[in-house]
C-alpha cells in the first residue's frame, strides 16, 4: 500500500496564478483532510470530508477550495494564489473522525 | 471549542537526557488523544493514541505518556532521548464534540545535542 500520496511535491506559483493540489489514498478511509502547516502555527485544518461527494470548512477555508468526487481523491483548489498562501500542505486520512490520521508526505507551495 | 497547548516551543537536550512534554487540551468529555513526531523534512507520524483503559500508554521509539484526566493533561515521556529523537513533536486532540477531526497543538521542537 503507498498509503497517502501527494501531488506535486513543490511548486511555486506567481500572485494570481491557480493550481490544485492532488491527494490520493488507497486505504478506503472515509475522512479526509486538507492542512496548511506554518512555523509557528502547527497544523491549521483548511477543508476536510467525511465521505465521498461532501466537503466542508475547516479553521482556515479562505483562499481554497476541495473536491472529493471519488472517495480515495482529495483535491485543494487555489483559485488565484497570494503570498500569505506560501506554506507546506499536508493531506491526511482517517478511517473515523476520531481516528488516527495518516498523513501524506507534504507539498512545498510558494507563492511570489 | 476544544484547543491544545504544548507549554514548550522549543527544547534543548543533551544525548541521554530524560524529556518530558506538556500537552494539555480543553474539553471536558471524553477525548481520544494523539502524539505525533515530524522528522526534519518529512510527514507527521504517529509516536501513540490513547482511547481508553491504562492511562500510561508506550509507543514507538521508546516513548510514552500519561493521561491524567484531572488535569487534561498528556504529557510525553522518553526516560533517555538519543540524538536521532531531534524533530517536532504534536500534540493532538479528537472528542465528542467535534469528533469528525483532531485539534492539534503548536508544537514543540526538540533538539538533541550528541
């Protein structure tokens, strides 16, 4: 099992440019997360879901958006990427809510 | 809304040093807890959970950590840390209400010294 995988690993973006971000996990988890990790900050919950088709705001949705159209798929969406979105994100899956989450390997997002 | 706190942002060991961690969390019902680690560069993994039953709970690595609910606290352990130990170390939070996610602490950078 590859568990959670990300795609891209790194990326960098100019002001206004869109990108989507990739999550895909082979574990048959129902939940899905999508989080922003700054220095600092720990990690802040953007969007998540607790099934296929459903999706909903985390702490800080601003700035993104998620589909889960199929339930081992998680995409994070920046429509038109600013500099304050210059951080590491990192997807996570759960079997439960109140599991354990296992989380993908990060991607390095930098916005100029 | 349940939060966390990790007391230490950052702590500075020598190789062979006890460690301890604080980690305590707000909400008052029944929580299942979590201790992850983030190696330099990498993905955050699971160190131990506690859902239930003996509130000492061993984990991978040599760690450990105790639940005592009178003082929402789960604090972690390691009787001697080693120089590979150096990396952030999370703290993290599901309960009853909110039990869809986990809240997780800032951290705490722990830097073993050789």
């Amino acid at each position: 099992n590859a568990g959670v995988t990300q795609t891209p690993k790194f990326r960098v973006l100019k002001t206004g440019q869109s990108m989507t971000l990739l999550c895909a996990q082979d574990m048959n988890h129902e939940y899905m997360y999508w989080y922003r990790q700054d220095p600092g900050m720990g990690l802040r919950l953007i969007h998540y879901s607790v099934g296929e088709g459903t999706t909903a705001k985390g702490e800080v949705p601003d700035g993104y958006n998620v589909s889960r159209l199929k339930k081992q798929n998680f995409l994070l969406g920046l429509e038109s990427a600013a500099p304050s979105q210059t951080s590491v994100y990192f997807c996570a899956s759960s079997p439960r809510g109140y599991n354990e989450q296992f989380f993908g390997p990060g991607t390095r997002l930098t916005v100029l | 809304a349940q939060s966390v706190s990790q007391h230490n942002h950052h702590v500075i060991l020598s190789e062979a040093a006890s460690l301890e961690l604080g980690c305590n969390y707000s909400y008052g019902g029944t929580v299942n807890l979590f201790w992850y680690v983030q190696y330099p560069g990498q993905h955050l993994q699971l160190l131990l959970k506690y859902f239930s039953g003996d509130p000492l709970v061993k984990g991978i690595k040599g760690f450990e950590a105790e639940f005592i609910k009178s003082k929402f606290s789960f604090n972690l352990r390691k009787p001697s840390v080693q120089w590979s130990d150096t990396a952030e170390y999370f703290c993290a939070v599901s309960s009853g209400g909110s039990n869809y996610k986990l809240t997780f602490g800032k951290g705490t950078l722990l830097t073993v010294n050789p």
